[in-house]
C-alpha cells in the first residue's frame, strides 16, 4: 500500500494549509534491507574505520566521511519495539536512583553492561525490532527518542532497551553478510522518570553510534520527569561541497571539527492542571508555570554549555508550535499559550541567537510534526542550533510516512 512522504518540490494540496505530500512506495520495510549482487568484505572493520572516514561498503551508512546524520523521534512508548524480557531474567532494584546508574551512568561516558539476556527466549535470531528499525534509517550517527514510558524502577524494559542497541558481533557480522551492510553497535545513554507519580510516562534516550568520538553523557539535576539527556561529542570536520562563503563565513571556517552537546528534550506540554512535583508529591502551581519555568532552567543549562566551550544543539519535542505555518488549523494565540510561546522565542532565538535549522531550509512549507489527525497537527518536533552548527545542515526531513505506532513523525539532520 502506498504511503505518504513530505515533498519540499510539491505544491501545497488543495485543503488550506495542509502538509505538502505525496504518494510513493516504501523500498524497505521493517526488519528488511536491500541485498545487492555484491560481496561485502566487512570481516576485520572496526570503528576506527568508520571515523578514519574510510567509506563503508555501497555507502550503506551515507558516506560517513561526508555527512554526519541526527534522528529525532518522539516514539509514544518504545516498548512495541523491545523484546522485553520477564522478571525472572532480572535481578529487582532495591535501589532505583542508584542502581539505574549501573545501567545508564552518571558522569560516566559508556554504561556498564546489564546482566546477559537469554536471546532464545527474547527473540530467536537475537536481534529486537527497534535494531531493525534503525536499519530503516540506514543507522544514523546520533538517535534521539523521546516519550519512551519506561519509569526508573522497570529494570524489565531497561534491560532490553540496552541490548536492543548492542545486538552480539556475531549476530551483526551475519546480518552484514546477509544485507550487504554494516550493522554497527550503539551505547544508549537514558534520563528517566523516577516521580512517585505517572510511573509509566516521559523518558529520553540518546543513542551514540560506535563510531561517534564521546566525550561525556549526564542529566540535568532540575528535573526528576526524564525529559533532558545530554551528550557532548566531537562532531567531524566539515568537507565543503565547494570552495568560497557559506552563509557569509569562509568555508574554511566551516571544516573544522566542533565540540557538540546535544541536548535531548521532551518538554512539558502546559496545562491549567496543577503541577505535581515528581519528587515531593506536593502541588507547585500549573503545569502552564512549569512549563515556563522548564524553559528558563533549559536555557540556563545551555548557556553554561557554552561557557564550557560547547557549540549547542537543541532537539526533540518542546511542545510548542513557533508560528502560524507549524500548526494547522490554527495558532493557538490565547493566554497562556501565547505567553509559553514569546517567552521560548525571546529566550532561545532572540537572546541566545539559536536557529531554527528547518525554517533556515524551508521558510515557508507547511509541515507538521505531531499529528491527531490529517486535518489537526502542528510542528512541535525541531532542532535549535548554534550558528556555527547551523551552517553546516544540508537537509532537514520530517519522515511523515515513517511514524510508525507514534503520533509524531521522525525528524533527520543530515550535516556536511
């Protein structure tokens, strides 16, 4: 059956202000990849191949010494996706807030392996659905989920959200032979929710390909809910499709290599309800102040970075359409709304100057990101740069026929 994909060429469709759409056939389906008439020799490739730049067989990982690729994606729950394994595999956490450390550390780089699965019980050829799905996506650098619904003490979905991303050698050698593409290993590196309350909601992963140079990975320690993880890495120098100015600065400029932290946020979506605190249990306000608060703690954060002497990036699902062209049937411009929405404005692309890499591409297209229905949606899903980091996106894809189980649609940054 045909699926729907975002056109930037195509004219808008006749109902005002939809998405620009269009038809055509999915090539790959989950859990498939093209097999080509030829033989990959991947026996003996390592990582250091990888960042060497050496390019991968059939440019199966998108010439990684030229394009450095982001996937942002607000899952709704990953849990369809894991082979979740039963208790009886897993020791319990007697305590949470410290052993989940175990697993996805504070401050340490790498997480320590969790207990071996039992892969005949959790899925015969040894590999989860999710791994399959990243393969769709011809395995980016950098994956930034969102809304996973795994709270802090469900060592169950843990457990299997590690291994879904670190499938054996032996498993990815065979799957590499067998596709005629590299399969690589990923760390995933979590902040989940640890409030007494909505014990199955919020939660974000980073997941950092093999190849990628990582430098640290933390939390923040204003927020209990699971929805800021940070990850600081070196992001490759650029190699310039030509020689001269790009966007006022000499190409040059552009070519060298940046420290990066990549910020992955699932930010509040403000209501008049009253807001709960995660840790306390005691009421603070509305979830419409929280919000508002959120926001100043996140830009505080990313200032400090910068002091630090990182270029930031910014991505993942802000609850929060910009303009009038991000939502459709409409701008939601009544209090408090529009007040969330100056504020986030003022804060990230008037006073720190980030960019809005989609708008830089595409000024005008009608696109959203969220979506109840074909006639109600809105672009909540974005990515905020930097200047320096602005200037090296290529391309800013909003995948609408890749939603898959979620409401939202994955977002991609392809990066020279």
């Amino acid at each position: 059956m045909a699926k729907r994909s975002l056109s930037q060429s195509q004219q808008a469709s006749s109902e005002p202000g939809a998405p620009r759409l269009e038809e055509h056939r999915s090539k790959r389906q989950l859990g498939s990849s093209p097999k080509p008439n030829v033989e990959l020799q991947h026996q003996g490739r390592t990582k250091d191949d990888l960042r060497s730049g050496t390019p991968t067989r059939l440019g199966s990982l998108r010439d990684d010494h030229q394009h450095f690729v982001i996937l942002s994606w607000n899952v709704s729950t990953i849990r369809p996706y894991l082979d979740v394994i039963e208790s009886k595999d897993c020791r319990p956490l007697t305590n949470p807030s410290s052993d989940i450390r175990q697993y996805f550390g504070r401050p340490s780089i790498r997480p320590v392996s969790p207990p071996p699965l039992r892969r005949q019980e959790a899925n015969p050829k040894g590999w989860s659905p999710f791994y399959a799905l990243v393969g769709t996506h011809s395995f980016p650098h950098v994956i930034c989920l969102q809304e996973l619904s795994i709270h802090i003490s469900d060592l169950e979905s843990i457990n299997s959200l590690h291994h879904a991303l670190i499938p054996d050698k032996s498993v990815r050698d065979m799957l590499s032979a067998e596709t005629g593409i590299y399969h690589p290993a990923y760390t995933v590196h979590a902040t989940l929710c640890r409030s007494r309350v909505g014990r199955g909601r919020f939660g974000v992963a980073t997941l950092v390909r093999e190849d990628v140079v990582l430098k640290e990975s933390r939390d923040v320690d204003w927020d209990a809910e699971g929805r800021v993880r940070i990850v600081m890495f070196a992001l490759p120098p650029s190699v310039p499709a030509s020689r001269g100015s790009v966007h006022g600065r000499n190409a040059s400029d552009r070519m060298k290599g940046s420290s990066v932290a990549l910020l992955n946020v699932y930010a509040l979506n403000g209501t008049s309800y009253p807001y709960r605190n995660p840790v306390t249990n005691t009421l603070h306000g509305t979830r419409n102040e929280r919000k508002r608060e959120f926001n100043r703690l996140l830009a505080k954060e990313c200032q400090a970075l910068r002091d630090q002497g990182y270029k930031v990036l910014l991505i993942g699902d802000f609850n929060i359409a910009l303009s009038a062209k991000d939502t459709y049937p409409r701008l939601r411009t009544e209090e408090p709304h529009a007040r969330a929405r100056q504020e986030f404005q003022d804060l990230f692309l008037k006073n720190m100057g980030m960019r809005d890499v989609f708008r830089d591409k595409e000024p005008e297209t009608r696109v959203g990101s969220w979506f109840a229905s074909a006639q109600d949606w809105s672009r909540v899903d974005y990515a905020l740069m930097d200047s320096a980091l602005a200037e090296r996106v290529k391309a800013v894809r909003y995948l609408v026929e890749k939603k898959e189980k979620s409401d939202h649609c994955p977002m991609e940054i392809e990066m020279t």
